[in-house]
C-alpha cells in the first residue's frame, strides 16, 4: 500500500496539532467536571477553561464579547440555531429568507422544512456557473419588507468559491436584516472580521480550519441580536437553578445541558495553535497551496475539468473536479486511495444545487481534493502528477472504423 496522503480537509481536519490530544488527555485524567455543576476546584478549573476558549474563539473572529461565542455539536446545530432563533422571534406571519443555490444543504433543508410547513418564503439567489460566486445586487434585489434573515455560505465546500460577505454585509447592515455566514470551510483558514464585514451570525466547525476535534462547534452572535431570536432548546444550565425558565444572560441562554468539556478543551488548544501561528501566515500559505494546485491542474491532463474561480483571489484551497473515463466520479477517488494512497471525497458533498449551478448534478458530481495547513506544495505536486499519470493511462488512441 502507498503512503496516505490526506486530502479530504473540507470533511474534517487531519492531522490535528499535538496540543489538541494534550488537552483532551489533561481533561480526562486530570480534571473530567463538569462546568457550573460544582463548586470543587476541577469544575471550576473546567469552566475557566471552556471560558478561555470562547475568549480565543472571539479574538480570532474579531467579535465583541466571548459570551456571545454559543458552543454548538458542529455547524449544522449552529445553522439551525440562527435560522429557527432569528425566523421564530420575527414578527410577520411567514417571514422572508434569501441564501444562495450555492449553500450547503445544513442551511437548504432547514429553510426547506420550514417553508413545508410555511413557516417562512425563501428566495435562492443564483450563482455564477463557471465561478459560484454570487452577485451582491441579487441579494440586494431579492429583499423584501418581511425579508428576516439573508444566509450565505462564505467557502464553498464544493469549488472553495469565496463569497463576497464583506459586501453583502454591508447591504444586509443598510436595511436592518441579519446576515448568517456560515463558516464551515473558512474560519481557521481565511482572515475573519465579524465587525469589519457586518457580520451578524456565523456559524463554524471545530473540527475543520479550527483543527479541533469532531463534536464542536459554535455560533457568534452579535451582542444586542440576541434580543432577536428565540431559544431553540431549553434545560439545565448550571445557572440560575432556582428558576424553571431558561436564562436570559449569555451563553446560558443558548446553551442548555452539560458542555462536550473535552471537545472544548481540544478545540481551544487547536485556536491557541491557529493564534500563535498566526491566520494571516497560516492564509498565505493557504493560497500558496492553491496556486500551485491550480498550475499543476493546468499542465497536461487529458480529460480534466475543474470547476470554480480561475484564480486564486476567490478560492479556498477546495478543488472539485472530474476526469474523463470515471464515472461515477467515486471510480478516481477509488484509484487515487488504492494506487497512490490520496484520500479525496466524490459526490454531491451535501450541496445538490451547487451541483445543479455547475451542471454536475446528474453526473453523480465531482471529485474534491481539500487542503489544510499540513499539507506542502510537495503533496499538491504529487497529487496533480498522479491525476495527469491516471489520465495519460486512460486516454486511449482513436482507432479507425472497420
């Protein structure tokens, strides 16, 4: 067998830093409280922890208070968190949303369900086939009065296509409508300013950039929309036990039941990783990767399409492609893992209109090389020369007619 070589980054993160499994194991055999639920030293050593992390969390994001960084089970818990608190509290019978055809399918079928039982309107506005980008006047021209929320993903996970936020925002902040962003494939990545780009809601994953472990996961929220949104689940808090209604003080308002403490703890040492490295280095090299990923996908290699932005300006270091001769695509993931030992991701990835955009849908989709920041420009190399060596060995020569 070939060495691994991890490429599957936008699913999850591999490897993790050692100060991940450190932190975990330090909580396991030293502390194992649980947080608010006792006033003996580990558990409030634990809660000082959990706290530390919200702080880490904040600073990377660029947000206001660490009480407003809501701990989440992964991205998908922190979507239906913003969709149904923001959707539920607003005043109009059925509320307006606008999202994208490139959003992943834990924003879709919330909203979908939601508009099932008309609960809400929703307009998905189009993307750019050849890129994936979104045109920020579409957002603008899809506002309605009842408009309630706008939810954009920022990094696809399909193509890497990077979303405007930044000038969405600055439209969703004009006309006093809550903007989500849903960071799964950014933060830990891509420089991240909450303030700066009128960010209201983000959602995020601990266990993909943040390189923490599977199981975490968070939603910003801006301080004073709180007010805004209703409680999606309510119980026990460790705070204000004298009363049977949920609190109102931040986090506990969103943060019914006993902490996943070990995740946590994992996952902080993860972001104090990220800060010590710093996201601006941890970016370059990102896009470093990127570039030459894309040079080397435009050498040689009969049959290949890449779909996404040309360039490296809008793109995460996310790359869905197909070869000719693989169909379903999960056939090249298949040989890239038994002859070369490359670990990649075929399918719709959770995205079907994404799919649809780029016209991949009906072809069982693409096949998604993901990077992260262990990965060199030695393994990009080695993975484009092996696409161009499967290609080269599946182009057969035309032959005449009898």
């Amino acid at each position: 067998m070939p060495q691994r070589l991890y490429m599957d980054n936008a699913a999850t993160s591999f490897p993790k830093p050692r100060a991940v499994l450190d932190a975990m194991t330090h909580y396991a055999a030293a502390l194992g409280a649980s947080a608010g639920r006792g006033a003996y030293a580990e558990a409030r050593e634990v809660g000082r922890l959990i706290y530390e992390c919200r702080e880490r969390l904040c600073r990377l994001l660029g947000g206001e208070d660490p009480d407003h960084v809501v701990f989440t089970h992964n991205t998908t818990d922190a979507l239906n968190l913003a969709i149904k608190g923001v959707v539920g509290a607003h005043p109009a019978d059925r509320p307006h949303v606008i999202t994208t055809a490139f959003d992943h399918n834990s924003v879709l079928r919330p909203l979908n369900h939601l508009a099932d039982v008309r609960a809400i309107d929703q307009t998905r506005v189009p993307c750019d086939p050849g890129t994936g980008l979104v045109d920020p006047a579409d957002i603008r021209a899809a506002i309605r009065p009842d408009t309630a929320l706008i939810a954009v993903v920022h990094g696809s996970n399909v193509t890497g296509t990077l979303q405007p936020v930044a000038d969405i925002g600055r439209i969703a902040r004009d006309h006093d409508i809550p903007l989500l962003v849903d960071a799964a494939q950014t933060l830990g990545h891509v420089p991240l300013d909450v303030a700066r780009d009128c960010i209201d809601l983000l959602a995020f994953p601990g266990h993909k950039g943040l390189l923490g472990p599977l199981g975490t996961g968070g939603l910003y929220i801006r301080p004073g929309l709180d007010q805004r949104m209703t409680t999606l689940r309510e119980g026990g808090t460790g705070s204000v036990s004298e009363h049977d209604r949920q609190p109102e003080l931040m986090p506990d308002r969103f943060e019914p039941g006993s902490h996943n403490a070990i995740g946590i703890l994992g996952l902080s040492a993860a972001v104090a990783w990220i800060l010590d490295q710093g996201i601006d280095n941890l970016w370059q090299h990102h896009r470093t990767l990127i570039a030459a990923m894309l040079q080397g996908l435009e050498g040689d290699i009969p049959g290949l399409t890449l779909y996404g932005p040309p360039g490296v300006r809008d793109r995460a270091a996310v790359f869905s492609l197909r070869l000719a001769g693989f169909d379903p695509p999960q056939a090249l993931s298949d040989l890239l893992e038994s002859d070369y030992g490359i670990l990649t991701r075929s399918g719709i990835h959770c995205a079907p209109l994404a799919h649809q955009t780029l016209g991949t849908a009906a072809l069982a989709g693409t096949t998604r090389f993901s990077l992260g920041p262990f990965n060199t420009t030695q393994d990009v190399t080695y993975a484009c020369d092996a696409l161009a060596q499967i290609a080269q060995a599946r182009a057969v020569p035309a032959t005449a007619p009898h």
